[in-house]
C-alpha cells in the first residue's frame, strides 16, 4: 500500500471512529472538527489528506509550518499552530494561521495582539489549560484561567474562542474520561461568564491515543496526527 493510499484508509478510520463517539454520547456528527496534526508530516501527505476532505490542519512549530506552507493546497483549509508559541517568533506566524490554540500568559496574549493590530487583523485565540497540573507542560494553571481571559478581554487584537488542553498520558479510558470531564466543566463554567471578547464555543481536546474519549466528554475539536499519517520518524 502507498503512503498516499494509507493516508486514506486511515483517515477514513478516524473519521468513522469519531462519528461512532457521537453517536454514542448523543451528538450530532457534525459538532466535531478534525484537526490533522501534521508535526513532521511531507507536504505531499498533507495535500492527500486534504484531498480526501481534512479541512483543518494543525502545526507545532512556527518554522516548519512557514517552511512548507508555499506547497500545502490551502484553498479552503483552516490552519492552526497549535504548538508552544514564543514571543519573540509571534511576528512571524500572525496572519499566516486562522488561529492560535496555544495561549497561556498574558505576555503571550499581548504580543499576538500588538502583532495583529499591527497588520489591521484579530486574531483568534484558544487558552491552553494544564488541566493535568503537570510542571513540565505548558498552559495556564485552571484557578488562573479566569483571571488570564480577563486580561485577554480588553484586547482588540485577538478573539478569544475557547479553550484547549493536552491532558497527562493515561491508561485507562475511564481515566481519560474523568480528566476530560473535568476540562469540560471548566469549559462550561467559563462559557457562562460572559466576559467582553470572550466567545467560548471551541473545546480542543483529544489526540490520537484518546480522541473518542474527548469526544464522549464534550471536545468540539480533536487534533489526529498519527492515527492519520502513521507514527512520527525518530528524532
């Protein structure tokens, strides 16, 4: 089988097992978006993939993403950085992304906004929650969250969307479910603020190893990269 023609089936695999999730927990098929991940993926992959229906994609890194955007077939296609994001390579990737799903600190909030002010652009914006409270992850702490989209609330230059997570490594799926859940009531209780420039309707959460799981629990986005592309050469 070629790469291309696996890129296929195994999409098709992911897209029927997370339509089975919805019509498990009651949702309809199209409340989910698929994000394919596409870390360390060839451009010629990527186009497969969006020629067999993705319609969003989502990169790490500033760089690889610019390094390879000339070659993707993006009429039509979202694409997200969905990576930890410097300041100092902001400049660098506002505009080139529909959004940037990986805020967690008030400095990073104003940088994306002075940056999109400064092309006459807002930008949209997910917090990402260490809802795992793990020190070696990034985002920001759940008791924090509140007063970071205060913040984020008197800046013009990003729209705030909704919130993103990526949860510890867990074994069992009711494990995954319980740290889902728990995400998801943040996701509820913060929805039902109502702050200025705060329109929380996007709940990214769920990978490759536990997307169904997300979806049962209430992830309105899921970010598949191996479970699509295969697993990532290694480093």
């Amino acid at each position: 089988m070629t790469e291309n023609s696996l890129v296929k089936t195994q999409l098709q695999a992911v897209l029927e097992r997370m339509e089975n999730a919805c019509i498990a927990s009651g949702r309809p098929v199209d409340e989910v978006q698929l994000l394919a991940v596409t870390k360390t993926v060839s451009p010629q992959l990527i186009n497969e993939a969006i020629a067999c229906g993705v319609t969003a994609i989502g990169e790490n890194r500033v760089q690889e993403y610019l390094g390879k955007k000339d070659e993707l077939h993006l009429s039509g296609v979202k694409a997200h950085l969905i990576g930890h994001l410097q300041t100092n390579k902001v400049k660098q990737i506002v505009g080139s992304v529909d959004m940037i799903q990986s805020v967690d600190s008030v400095r990073l909030a104003e940088a994306i906004h002075k940056a999109s002010l400064a092309q006459g652009i807002c930008t949209d914006v997910l917090i990402e929650v260490n809802i795992g409270r793990e020190p070696q992850k990034a985002g920001v702490m759940p008791e924090m969250l509140l007063p970071l989209l205060e913040s984020a609330s008197c800046l013009s230059g990003i729209h705030v969307c909704g919130l993103m997570t990526i949860p510890p490594i867990l074994e069992t799926s009711a494990e995954k479910r319980k740290i889902f859940s728990e995400m998801y009531q943040l996701f509820i209780d913060i929805r039902e603020k109502k702050l200025d420039n705060i329109d929380v309707h996007t709940l990214s959460m769920g990978m490759s190893g536990d997307y169904y799981e997300a979806i049962l629990e209430g992830a309105t986005t899921v970010r598949v990269g191996s479970a699509i592309f295969g697993q990532r050469p290694p480093k």
